[in-house]
C-alpha cells in the first residue's frame, strides 16, 4: 500500500500514546502520516515525538498564521487519502456530530470530503452514556466509519467496553478503507449502465389488521449492498421490509411488507443485470388474514392456536427460473448456524442461482455492523475474512464490477 497518505488527528486520551505505535506500523507500510495533535491530546503525546516519528510538521492550532501560510486548514483537511481520528474521545465525536467548528480538529472534520475513520478510546460508562451511542448513531449515518472498541480492563481502574482497538486491528481496517477509496477512485462509475435490483429487510406476513409475523432481520446488509452498487454507477432499486435504516439517498427504494408484494415489486422492476437476493423472507405466512382483529373473547383464539400456515413464493428462485428477463447475475444470500458452505452449495442448485454469499450466523452476526461471508460460485469458493458490512458490500460491488467487466455496454439498462 505504497504513496497513501493518512490524516491522523490524535485526541486527548490515556490511550493517545498508541497513535504512535500506529504511526510507526503505517509507516512500515509505506503509509504516510500527517498528524494534529489536539489541545488535550498535547497533554498525553508530544508534537515533538509526533513529528519524529511522522517525519513531518505536526499542526496543532487552528490560528497559526506559520501554519496557515504554508497549508491553509481547508487544504491540510482535503490532503490525504483517509482522515483517521486515534484516539477519538467522546468529546471529539461530539463535535463532529453537532458539526462544531471551534478548533483545528472539529473544523478539519466539518470541512472535508475525505472518508473518517474513527477509533474510540474512553471510560466505559463514557462510551455507554446514550449520548455517546446517539452520537456515533449519527456520524454512522453521516457516512463515518466507526470501530467498535475493546473490552477489558481500562486504565481508570474499571472494567468493559472502551478501550482503543489493538494497534495491528487498525493498520487493517485502515488498509481495507484505503484498499476501498482507491478502488472507487479509481473507477467511480464502474456500473454505469446497469441496473441492480436489491432486496433487504424481512416481510410481515398478516394475521389480522394488527398482528403479523415477521424475523429480526435488521436490513443492514442489504441496504450497504444497495448504496455500495449505487456509488459504483449502477442505477438500484432496493426493493425493503420495514426496517430502522433510512434507505440510501441514491436508489429507488420501494417499501413492501408481505413477501407476495415483495415479489410483485421485483417482478415490476425487471428488467435487471444484477439480482442479490438479501430479504429475509418469511418462508409461509398464515392461510388466511382476518380482516377484523382476531378477538380473543370470541374464541377466534382458538383459529390462532392452530394458526394454519402456507407455503410463500421464494423469490429467488422464481427470478433465477425467469425464461425472460432473467438478471444476467443472480446473488443468493445463504445464512446458516453450521455446515456453511456445503448447504450453500445445495442452495446455489436448488434455487439456480450463479453465486451464493453464506454467512455463518451461528455467533453475534445478525443485526451486528460485521458480517463474516463465504462467496460461493459454481466452481469456487472464497472465504472473505470477518469485516463491517459497508466493506463486505463494496467487495461485493467490485466482484459485481469484474463480472461484468469486459461484456460490453449493459444488456438491460432499464428506465
Ligand atoms: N429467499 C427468497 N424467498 C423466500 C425465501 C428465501 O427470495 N421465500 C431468498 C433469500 O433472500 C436468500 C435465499 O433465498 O437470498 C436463502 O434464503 P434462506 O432462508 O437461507 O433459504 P431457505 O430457502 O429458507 O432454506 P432453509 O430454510 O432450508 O435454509
């Protein structure tokens, strides 16, 4: 990963000393890192040692006339290839969420375009205030990646979730969210021309006009996957159960609930290049919905007790059996609790799909920011190691983009 650049802004934490052993290990890589040092971080790092291992100017204040003449604080915000925030305190994360402006670090953050990564390091019940997890809710949603940090014992004495992430976990996900912009840069619009139908979420199955059966499926992935084909050119529709995520800003997004309608949206979007199949679809749904609510004093509670269930569509298959119209690349999702990739394999044939991403989700995948897949084609498989679920997708898109690359303008642009 030679001739990137990071931007390191080191906060004012017990744990600041480890951004140097970082510094140092990005080095090696030939990683380059210009640094700031903020006012609280000064009282834990030098900028003397900062700079000694950087090989660079540290910056520290956002008044500097020296500074601003050399490298106005616009220009030092936009000057690298990832901005990274090591240790990123509460305090900072704050800022950055209610978009404060009042030193050089906060104002760098408000004013690039660059992607942030952020790496927590505080007390515990700093990291557990709700203000902290709504705030690091918001920079998610404002497009920052945020490491979950350690558990274990904390220099304060106390004991949990808080700690900085091991210095070689950030060298990799910093490696991976370089790997990531370069990849992008490189070719932003590598699936222009092509539309990718996207399905997320879980389906409600109706029993009555209040009741309904449903699973816990978060949408998470599913939506990562949508926004990832989206910023890689392709036009998307993401066709989603009722889920907590507010749907990417660049697809068309088309709200269902039973799975029936979510095969009838499917079906209206066709033509498409691209098919992944990531719902959680209910696999039946009651034989009938009560128009009125089930009254339990009427004994319709003894229909529901022995709630009879039908079979409903599985929309992969029908989209993959398709004579016309069948997407060029059919995505299966597969999750499993054991025997991963051998039942995905049954899946990819009984469903005839062309690739299946399994996912072991036997531990704390589902629902979680990480997803740990395995991409399944007919004659190979590729085990992908355990990363967030916007990486997973990006991954994705590039597999997509190399699948497609080479075949000439897209087939099935549909308008
Ligand atoms: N799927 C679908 N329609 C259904 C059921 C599943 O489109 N009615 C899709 C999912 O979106 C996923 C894939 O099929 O891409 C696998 O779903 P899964 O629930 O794991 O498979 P099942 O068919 O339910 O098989 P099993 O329960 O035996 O694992």
């Amino acid at each position: 990963m030679a001739d990137k650049r990071i931007l390191l802004i080191i906060g004012g934490g017990i744990a600041a000393y480890k951004s140097l052993e970082l510094i140092r290990e990005l080095g090696r890589r030939g990683i380059a890192s210009r640094c700031i040092v903020t006012r609280a971080g000064q009282e834990f790092v030098t900028p003397l040692s900062v700079s000694a291992l950087s090989c660079e100017k540290v910056f520290t204040d956002l008044f500097d006339l020296d500074d601003e003449a050399e490298m106005g604080h616009i220009q030092l915000s936009r000057s690298a290839d990832l901005i990274v925030v090591c240790p990123a305190t509460a305090d900072l994360m704050a800022k950055a969420t209610a978009g404060l402006a009042n030193d050089l670090a906060s104002t760098t953050l408000l004013a690039t375009d660059t992607p942030v990564l952020m790496v927590p390091a505080m007390n515990v019940r700093m990291w557990e205030h709700a203000a902290t997890q709504r705030n690091i809710a918001q920079l998610r949603e404002d497009g920052v990646t945020v490491m979950d940090p350690d558990e274990g014992a904390m220099a304060c004495g106390e004991f949990g979730p808080g700690r900085l992430p091991e210095v070689p976990n950030i060298v990799a996900e910093i490696e991976a969210q370089l790997a990531a912009a370069a990849s992008v840069q490189a070719n932003p619009s590598r699936l222009r021309g092509r539309h990718a139908l996207v399905t997320a979420g879980p389906t409600r199955e109706p029993l009555d006009p209040v009741r309904f059966l449903s699973n816990h499926s978060s949408g998470r992935q599913g939506y990562e996957i949508a926004k990832a084909l989206a910023d890689a050119g392709a036009k998307v529709t993401l066709v989603s159960g009722p889920v907590e995520l507010a749907p990417p800003t660049n697809v068309d997004f088309v709200p269902i609930e039973p799975a029936r309608d979510m095969l009838a949206a499917c079906e209206a979007a066709l033509p498409a290049d691209i098919f992944v199949s990531v719902a959680a679809v209910a696999d039946w749904r009651p034989a009938q919905a009560a128009n009125k609510k089930l009254k339990v004093k009427d004994g319709d509670a003894d229909a529901a007790g022995t709630l009879k269930l039908v079979e409903n569509p599985d929309i992969l298959a029908t989209l993959s059996r398709k004579k016309k119209h069948r997407p060029d690349l059919v995505i299966g999702f597969a999750a499993e609790t054991h025997d991963v990739e051998a039942y995905a394999r049954k899946k990819l044939k009984r469903k005839r799909c062309d690739w299946i991403i399994a996912n072991d989700v036997s531990g704390d995948i589902m629902g979680g920011r990480e997803n740990e897949v395995t991409l399944v084609t007919p004659d190979r498989s590729e085990a992908w190691s355990r990363m967030s679920k916007d990486r997973v997708a990006e991954k994705l898109a590039d597999r997509i983009a190399e699948h497609f690359r080479g075949q000439g303008p897209a087939v099935l642009a549909a308008e």
